[in-house]
C-alpha cells in the first residue's frame, strides 16, 4: 500500500522562491510506485493543497489533515522543503512533533538553534572539535556601539541576519565607514544580526545524512565566487559561481573536514540530510565552522543534488532512504 507523504514548500521568508524550486525537484524524483504525494505550499494567509483539476483545498491545522472529495487524507510523513520560516527554524517541526507524524529534517531544537547563526557559533565553539570565527552578537531593540563592535573585531567583517539563508540581507564590510549601513541592511531582514571576522581561504561544502545507523557522506564541493563572497547572486544566477564536486582538497583536508561534519552532526544531535559549511585556512592550516544547513537547497543546481550525481545516486533513490529513514525514527 503507497504511503501518504505531504511535501510542504514556501514559507514565510525571502525564500519563498528558492522553496517552490526545491520542492518542485523533491516532487519529481519522489517514486509514485510507492509514494502518493501531496504538495502543500504554506503562506503566512493559507495552508493548500492544490488539486491536479486546480481546486484548492486548506490544510486542517487540527491534526495536519486534507478532506478530498469528502475522503480524509492524512500523512505517514512529511518532506519539509522549506527554507527560512518556518520550515527550517523548528516551528513546524515542533508542530509535527506534537501531532506525533514524522519529518524528514533536524527536530524542534536542533532546527532552532542551527537556524540561529549567532547561537549555534556559541555552541559549536564550545564543542571545541573545530575552530569558529570571533563574533559580535547584537539585537535591534537593544543599544550597540559600532566603535565597540571594531575594536572588538578585525576588519574585514560579515555582517549577515542571525536567522536566514541564501546570504539575503549579508554584507562584507572593509572599512569603518560600511558597518552601520551594513548592519542597517541586515536588520531589514531580521531583528537580530551576526557581525564575524572575515577568514581568507577556501569555502568547502560536505552534505551527510544517517540511515540505520551509519552514515552517508556524500562527495564534497569547493564553492568559487566570481564575486567577493557567495552571495545570493552569486548563488543563483548561472555563471557567477564554481562549484567544484568533488571538491580538489588534499586528502588530509578532505579527510579532516569529513570527520569534523560528523563529529557536528552527531553533537548537535541532526537527522536527515544536512550540509556543513567550512572555511580552510590555508595559510594557518585552520578549519573554521561556517554554518550548519538544516534545509539545504534541493533545485537542480543546487550543491546537494550535485554531491548525490557525484556519489553515483540518484535524486529517486537519495529522497526514498531520507523519507524511509524518518519513518523509522519515529
């Protein structure tokens, strides 16, 4: 008997557009022989399912259910495809958790705390299993001193959203003069931002996920921006970017980013597919914690896609074992 799988897409954020691109790949390589698979796209005004004759039925939020033709349908999981709110900051996963149906992502916490840029570089400093950029944590509603911020830090800095992707509202700052408008471009996107230390070196990628018990690390990409940092742009727009799979690293760097993406994994207590962000310092021999991506792009061209192409899976087999995965968890 197919298994009912709800893919939810959207989302309240900037990456409302990037979601829907993601979601549409996850549909496609979803296997129909084994899954029935309902879209539901999640705005701030409506929970939907849209119906292949175009009717638009809303999501009982009562106990994530649909009622098709006067049949209920509900869920043996759910694929969240949503980047940003609240797909990926452990809201709907709290919500799932409560109704007791699994999901393919990281829990409530996990969710929360790696969304958090700002929190989640204080815990993983703490883990001490690798280094991370010095940073200025600071708040909308409470008072900061950009000349308190600089003597604190060393410029060149980034100045990003604390909780948000695809570098929206990100700035790189070089001198003095750039902070405040910097911080008032990032506190456009968010009530709280993260200022850190630039650090020179290459930006390598490692994607990984758990299935019955053993992980899977899949190829690692070296990301090139043609621009000075991997922005949203960059990101998305062809041609502005290189992402190198598998990554050209010497071996012991490969090796050590590998080990260190699992070490992560496992002390932030993360399930499914997750991507981990580092920096390698080539002129101090350093490896330097980027972020942890809970919900990391699904679009064709998107880096995890490209790690699975690489592995020698494909796109069908890698969504059925996260989707199989999660059920047995649960």
């Amino acid at each position: 008997m197919k298994k009912n799988i709800a893919l939810v897409a959207g989302g309240y954020s900037g990456e409302y557009v990037i979601s829907v691109k993601s979601a549409a790949v996850i549909e496609t390589h979803l296997d129909s022989n084994i899954y029935n698979v309902y879209k539901i796209v999640i705005t701030r005004d409506s929970w939907t399912y849209t119906t292949s004759g175009g009717q638009a039925i809303a999501v009982d939020k009562n106990d994530f259910s649909l009622t098709i033709e006067g049949k209920k349908v509900t869920f043996d999981a759910v694929f969240i495809g949503i980047h940003g709110t609240p797909g990926e900051d452990g809201r709907l996963q709290g919500y799932f958790e409560m109704l007791g149906i699994p999901f393919t992502s990281c829990g409530m916490v996990t969710s929360a705390l790696t969304f958090n840029k700002g929190f989640c570089n204080k815990v993983v400093a703490a883990l001490n299993v690798v280094n991370v950029s010095k940073s200025v944590h600071i708040f909308r509603d409470q008072p900061y001193d950009t000349k308190a911020i600089l003597q604190e830090l060393k410029l060149p800095v980034f100045v990003k959203p604390a909780e948000g992707g695809s570098s929206i509202g990100m700035s790189k700052v070089n001198t003095a003069g750039e902070l405040p408008a910097a911080i008032d471009k990032a506190f456009k996107e968010d009530v709280q931002i993260l200022i850190e230390e630039f650090v020179k070196g290459r930006e390598i990628t490692c994607g990984l996920y758990r299935s019955e018990g053993k992980f899977t690390v899949l190829p690692l990409t070296e990301i090139i921006s043609s621009k000075e940092f991997f922005d949203y742009e960059a990101k998305y727009t062809p041609g502005m970017s290189k992402e190198v799979t598998p990554a050209e690293a010497p071996e012991e760097v490969a090796a050590l980013i590998r080990q260190t993406a699992q070490e992560l994994y496992n002390r932030l207590n993360c399930q499914g597919i997750v991507r981990m962000d580092f920096i390698w310092e080539e002129a101090g021999k350093r490896l330097f914690f980027l972020e942890a991506n809970t919900m990391p792009g699904q679009s064709e061209n998107s880096i995890v896609p490209q790690m699975v192409r690489a592995a020698g899976k494909t796109l069908q087999e890698f969504y059925g074992t996260l989707i199989e995965d999660c059920l047995k968890r649960f």
